[in-house]
C-alpha cells in the first residue's frame, strides 16, 4: 500500500474536500495547492500522477490530528 493509498482511504474515510486538505495542511504551516493536491489522487499511470511523498503524508497526519482534536495545550512550567 502506497502513501497515495492511505491519503485516498482517509480523504474518503473523513469525507474531506480538496478545500479541507488544503486548510489542514496549512495548521501545520504547509502550503499546497488544489492542482498539486489532485496529482496525488490521479490513477498511477495518469501523466499528471505524483507520488505522495512521506513529507506531505507526515504533515496530513499532523494536520489531520489538530483539525480533529484540536491543538496541543501549552505545558505549564512547574515553580517549586
């Protein structure tokens, strides 16, 4: 199974639009655009197909955990 694969089944699984990846991505500050967004859903032997790189899947898992959780809290410094 191939990082397109996994980025299909949880665009489908979250029911997620092109505008959402977009928007989670950019919690994580990562900038994509919609056209570069479709080259990783095309079929593998499209010309336009481009693989998902671990980079881009790494910072969708990141994004993808704010956007449903919400972000981390601050960790407060203990004072003794």
């Amino acid at each position: 199974m191939t990082n397109n694969d996994i980025f299909k089944k949880l665009r489908v699984a979250h029911k997620l639009r092109d505008e959402d990846i977009v928007k989670i991505l950019e919690l994580v500050d990562f900038r994509i655009t919609k056209s570069e967004l479709n080259a990783f859903f095309r079929r593998e032997d499209h010309p336009k197909y481009m693989e998902c790189g671990d980079q881009i899947l790494r910072n969708f898992l990141n994004g993808l955990i704010i956007h449903l959780r919400g972000p981390m809290p601050k960790k407060q410094k203990k004072t003794s």
